[in-house]
C-alpha cells in the first residue's frame, strides 16, 4: 500500500461510538454541499481525494479538515460541531467506559509569549498498550462559562496505533540468532516520547517506544508526525534498532536534520538514514525518505565501484575513493551524490571507531580490522601469537559470508592485493583445508609465485604449524630512491633476512640503494626517516613490504630519453640517523655508468600517466574552456628568466605571442584533485633556444646548464609550478599515479634524487 493509499484509509476518527452519533445528529443538508466546495478545492489544486473518504471524515471526524474553511466560499464551508471542551478527568472517566485508560500528555504546540503548552497529544491505552493518540487544544479555563480553574481540553484529532511486525522488528538480530520465531503479529508500544535533539521545523516530531525481550533485546516502535497547519497527526514509519533510539541528526551536508536508525548488530555497521521530502498529500504534505546505496548518483565507473564495496561492508575504502571522486570532479558533484558519500562516511566513522579500540579478544580485534579494511593489520594479529592463530581460525570456519563477501569484491575490483587473496585462501583453508585454499589462490588472476610462497606458510598455522619464522604481512613493495653501484660491502652493517655471504662476484652487480619514500602499507613516508629503536631485519622487510616482493627495477636514461631498467633482488637493509638504504644484487652485468644515480622503483610503486599531448594553439578548441591570453603573457615571462640579457623586451601582443609560442607541447591533466585539467608544458633545451621574435624577443642560446623545463598552469592561466628560474635543478621527468586514491605525483629529478611532488591545497603549491 503506497504512502498516499495509507494516509487516505487511515484517517482520524473517534472510536466513542456515542460521540460519532451525536456528529451526525449536527449534518445537515450543508454537509454535501461542504462535500462539493470540498471538491471543487481540491481538483483545482490537481489533488485527487476520493469522496468516500470526505464522507467519512467529514461525519466521524471533521476537525480534521475544518483548517479547510479558509480555502472555501462561505456557502461551502463545513459545519463544525464540535464537543463540548473537557477536563482531563472527564476523559479519562470516558474512556474508562470503553474499558481503555488514559495516559499522560505530552506538550506539542507552545505559546511563545508565556512558554505554556496551547496543545497536547494524549495516549491512549489497552492493557498495558498504547492504543490511539489523541490531540487537544487547551482551551483557556477564564473562557468557559462553568469558569472552572481545572485546565480543559478541546479534542482536535485522534489516530489509531498498531505497533509493528514482530517479523520487521527482530530483521537486524535474523543473522545472530539461532532461529527466526518471528511471525507477522504486531507487537505492542508502550511509551510515547518526544525527540529531545533538534529535529526539523516542520511540525512536531514524536516516536512511540517498545521493546522484545526474548532472545536479545531490541526497541522498536514508530515514528510520529503532527501537523499543526492541518490538525493532522501521522504514523510516519516504524522502526527497530538493537543498540539506541531513533535520534536526529546533521547527516548530511545541507538541508535540514535526518533521521538516523542505528541497527549494528555484532560489529557490523548499519544505519538506516530518511531524509524529510515534499509529500503529494494536503493534509501532511512531507514524507520520510530514505538514503540509498542501491542505485549510483553519478554515472561513472568508478562511482560504481565505490558503491559496490561499500555495499559489501568496506565502508572505509569506499567512503575514500568517493571522497577522491569527489575532487576529481567536483562540477558534476550532485546532491544525491552528497547523500550517498554522508551516508557511508556515517558507517565509515562507526567502523573505523571500532576498529581502533583494544579488544581482549583476538578474533573481535581481527575482525573489527577486516571490517574497516585493513587487511594487513589484521593478518599481524593473525600471527600475533599461536593462541591468535587459532581463535581467528574459528572465526573463519564460522563466517557466515560476510568476510567472504568483503574478499570477493575487495579482489573483484582490485586483483593484485596480496593481503586480500591471503585472507580468501584462510577463509578457504579454514573451511575446506590448504589443498583446496591453495587451488583457490591460483585460479585468482595476477597471482604471482610470491604470493602462492608467502600465503602457503599462513596456511600452515592453521593446521598448527608454527616452526617457520613468523610470515610477515604482505602489503605490496612500494618504494623510491636512487641506486649506485658498488664493488665493496661491509657485511657487519647490514641487517639480512637471509643469511647467507654477502659476497661481489664477477657475475654480478651491487647496488647501494638509497630511500627517499616507501609505503608502509597505510601512508607514504618521505625521507629523511625518523630514526627508531633498533629492528630486525624481518621487521623492515615487513615495513618495507619486502616479504611479498624484494624485486626492484633500477631505470636509467640513455641518450634519445630511452630507459633501460635492470632488475635487482634486495639481500639486506641498514638505517644510518635518518637515511635508509637498501642493498640489491643483479645477476646481470649493468651498462649504465657506474657514477651515475639511476632511479629506483618497485613494480607496484606507481603507474606511469601519459597524457594526451596537444599544441599550445589546439588548447583554443578543446571543450572545457582554457584562458590562453592569461596563460601566454605569463609563459613569455617565464621564458625570459632564461634570457642572458639584463635588459627584458617588453610584452608582445598575444596574436604574436601565440604564432611564435602556439606549437607547443601541451598535456592536460588534473593535478590537483579539483576535477579541472590543469594545462602542463615542458619544453626542451632546444625549444627554449629556438623561441625568438624578430623584433621583441631575442635568441635565448643554450649554456652548459640548459634542460627540459615544465611550467604547469590553471585553465585560467594561474602558474602552479615553474621550473625557469630555479637555481635547484629539479626537473619533472613523469607523472606518477601512486594509486593512494590521491591526485597523480611529479617525479622530479633533484640532482641526484628523485622525489614524489603533489599538489598541496592548503598552501597552494607542490611539494
């Protein structure tokens, strides 16, 4: 039954057979043509109200829409005969006879001027129950002519109260509960509470309250609405909650308060959150809806995925990818959008509490940790300790899907995350033993042998085997730095995992490797590193992620930009104050000069971004507008930082500047994560020598110092980053996406470094 049908059957109506008599005995022939100028009202406002229900409401209930009369002619308003006003003793007398009692009211409507109540809304009850609601007007007792001092009240309205389905109820607790006893009775509300928090300024917000006890316990009951404007009172929605009551809150940014239902159940997040909507309905013209994940706000893949691990509990990572989304683009950012990011940054927040609380027992802290996703920490207190080990492993034989489902669809949209395919194949193993975990891990796609090594030795612990050395957690190897090749080593200032001779042969080649950022499988560290207390060297090959791969690619440039990349395997690792090395040992023999500082990374580290490249001219025809008369005086100033001359020709023209300027290449890409492409140049030595103008600009000869140079402006012609001018040297020789849910990086060479720059907001620069 829809929301309008609901509302239309569930009218106000006096159940006091008595009272409904003497209304009738008050109609007269007036009643039809009230019926009439009813009508006539509401099919000129395009409102379709059946005439049985005007009937209806009209004989049992006209109080109900007497607010009507000001929209109606003087000949078709309605008779309004009300009772006679009452003390609260005389209904409570009243109802005694219908063998009901009355409960205690609660203020709705107050007078500004004294802060008394102008209106009550009065429970109803039936053994023990909450039957009906009634809604008074307290009528000024100075006013009656008995002149009594007792407080009267005149009836307004009234509704009839059923609580909800035990089947609705007892839903959150269906997964912890042995058996599900539900049936479709209704269970009784035996409290009437208003909200004590700030709700919305339109009408008055109530709930009734109850609560099952069988089992575990949980409150129920249904949200209450009044409308003073109409004299309307309305069974909003039920609802249920193990944990807390119902509570208003900013949930969402803008707009008025929501409501929000909390019904976690054994860690698992869930809310339930409406949001206060126009209603199609003249007597109580808003409706509560709800906020949700099922469908996406935005047509993008992305989005799409985001949605879907957040709907399989991954509230966290998901909350982060639509927060990048978000940035990256922020113009077609909408409203429902909004509400959907609120909404899992609500179950974000709740997961990532608990997942920093201490817990006594391991399996809780585990599975609070896989919850929030972090898949690394909570292998650690997987081989925290045998008696973990085994407590985990019960919680794995036990899952009822919900880790399984959160694995499945952390590897549907990412594959290559080891520590995620280590806790699918203990899920398997657990359940159906290693040779089947094992069968599982290799039909997953970019499963390396490293990971089928690295998880055989977690499988093992399940079946009690704890003789290896401790495995540690397996976040991907992602680092940089600068390698140089070495014909000496001194083995006591090395940490090994393996120990075996560090010893150059003649078929090898050593590298010292230098560290300037890894990634310690949570953030981005950046050199120069904090000097800690002494670690083992399987403790930095955890930090490091070198158990899952120790390979590195060392990459040089040979003349003509072309790379070569050698491959080395990393044998031990040493922390000198605050700089970290590495050292590597490739089986083949190296052509690079053996000064030189080649870049070092990892096959994880990042992927390279290769924008589409344009010319400078071609920026005038692309479709999202680019301001090129504000970007070219300012290039041509940058360009003249290059000039030997002391004396600078002044501006030319932009037509001239864009004939001499406009075959540049230009890359457009979005740096800074506000979902705008910012427009990137570099330029070559030879470029920068062969700009000149005739009659303004002059040759700019190369010198011995001369490189590529980038500059990196906004569409609207705001420089971000320059490299004319710079005493440093740095130059950007790539894009990098760190795949950190974060904007894409400059890899900028430094001299003999190379270090990560990304653009900073709140200080308007890259660093």
């Amino acid at each position: 039954m829809s929301e309008h049908e609901h509302k239309s059957t569930h009218t106000t109506q006096i159940s006091d057979a008595s009272f409904s008599q003497r209304q009738l005995s008050h109609q007269g022939k007036k009643d039809w043509m009230a019926i009439l100028g009813l009508a006539l009202l509401l099919s000129a406002t395009g409102l379709v109200v059946s005439g049985a229900w005007l009937s209806y409401s009209l004989f049992f209930n006209p109080s109900a829409i007497a607010s009507l009369n000001q929209f109606l002619p003087q000949w078709a308003q309605v008779p309004l005969n009300q009772e006679p006003a009452q003390t609260l003793t005389q209904i409570a007398a009243e109802l005694s006879q219908q063998g009901k009692i009355a409960g205690e009211p609660l203020p709705l409507e107050v007078n500004p001027a004294n802060s008394q109540p102008t209106s009550v809304i009065l429970p109803v009850r039936s053994q023990n129950q909450i039957v009906e609601l009634r809604v008074y007007h307290i009528v000024d007792a100075g006013n009656l002519l008995n002149r009594s001092s007792e407080i009267h009240y005149q009836f307004i309205t009234q509704t009839d109260v059923t609580g909800p389905e035990e089947s609705f109820v007892v839903a959150p607790l269906i997964d912890s509960e042995t058996a599900d006893t539900s049936s479709n009775r209704p269970l009784p509300v035996t409290e009437l509470r208003r909200f004590d928090n700030t709700t919305p300024t339109q009408g008055i917000w109530l709930y009734l309250w109850g609560q099952r006890q069988r089992g575990q316990a949980i409150a129920y009951g249904r949200i209450i609405h009044y409308n003073p404007d109409r004299s309307y009172l309305s069974l909003m929605l039920p609802w249920t909650s193990p944990t807390s009551l119902p509570q208003w809150q900013q949930a969402i940014a803008g707009g008025s308060p929501e409501l929000v239902i909390d019904q976690t159940v054994d860690l698992e997040p869930r809310l339930q959150v409406y949001q206060v909507k126009p209603a199609n309905f003249i007597f109580d013209p808003l409706q509560l809806e709800p906020v949700s994940i099922a469908e996406p706000a935005l047509d993008s893949p992305d989005y799409q995925n985001a949605l879907l691990i957040a709907r399989s509990g991954l509230w966290t990572p998901a909350e982060k990818w639509l927060q990048f989304i978000k940035q990256r683009q922020h113009q077609a950012w909408s409203s429902a959008a909004q509400a959907q990011l609120d909404f899992i940054r609500l179950h974000a927040e709740k997961s990532h509490q608990q997942a920093n609380q201490i817990w006594a027992s391991p399996s809780q802290q585990a599975l609070t940790l896989l919850i929030d996703g972090r898949w690394g920490e909570a292998l650690k207190v997987f081989q925290a300790s045998p008696t973990n080990t085994q407590e985990i492993a019960t919680l794995l034989e036990t899952d009822n899907g919900r880790l399984g489902n959160r694995v499945e669809v952390a590897l549907r949209v990412n594959p290559k995350r080891s520590e995620v395919k280590a806790w699918g194949a203990l899920l398997k193993g657990a359940k159906e033993g290693r040779k089947s975990a094992i069968a599982w891990l290799k039909q997953q796609p970019q499963t390396t042998s490293t990971d089928i090594v690295y998880i055989q030795k977690l499988l093992k612990r399940l079946e009690g085997d704890f003789s290896s050395h401790k495995v540690a957690t397996s976040h991907s190897s992602r680092f940089v730095g600068t390698a140089q090749q070495i014909t000496q080593i001194n083995p006591t200032q090395w940490l090994q995992i393996e120990q075996t001779p560090l010893e150059i042969t003649q078929q090898q080649t050593w590298y010292q490797i230098q560290l300037t950022a890894y990634h310690d499988g949570n953030n981005w560290q950046q050199a120069p590193f904090k000097a800690t207390v002494p670690q083992t060297a399987a403790q930095y090959w955890q930090q490091l992620g070198l158990d899952s791969d120790a390979e590195v690619q060392i990459v040089s440039w040979l003349p003509g930009g072309y790379q070569q990349i050698d491959l080395a395997i990393v044998k031990a690792v040493q922390l000198q104050g605050s700089t970290l090395k590495l050292l590597a040992v490739s089986e083949a023999f190296s052509s690079v000069d053996s000064a030189s500082r080649p870049l070092v990374l990892t096959k994880a580290t990042l992927q390279w971004l290769q924008p589409e490249t344009i010319t400078l001219s071609n920026l005038t025809q692309q479709l999202q507008p680019v301001e090129v008369t504000e970007i070219l005086p300012r290039l041509w100033q940058e360009l003249q930082l290059c000039n030997p001359n002391s004396q600078k020709p002044p501006v030319p023209n932009v037509e001239k500047m864009l004939q001499q300027l406009g075959e540049l290449p230009v890359q457009l890409i979005d740096l800074t994560g506000d979902g705008t492409a910012e427009v990137m140049m570099t330029i070559p030595p030879q470029e920068i020598a062969a700009i000149y103008n005739s009659d303004s600009i002059e040759l700019l000869p190369l010198d011995d110092n001369s490189r590529s140079r980038t500059l990196i402006f906004t569409h609207t012609g705001r420089l971000l980053y320059s490299e004319f001018g710079d005493a440093t040297g740095q130059v950007v020789i790539a894009i990098a996406d760190l795949e950190d849910e974060q904007p894409p990086a400059l890899l900028v060479s430094s001299g003999k470094n190379y270090i990560f720059k990304r653009w900073f907001s709140q200080h308007q620069h890259f660093n």
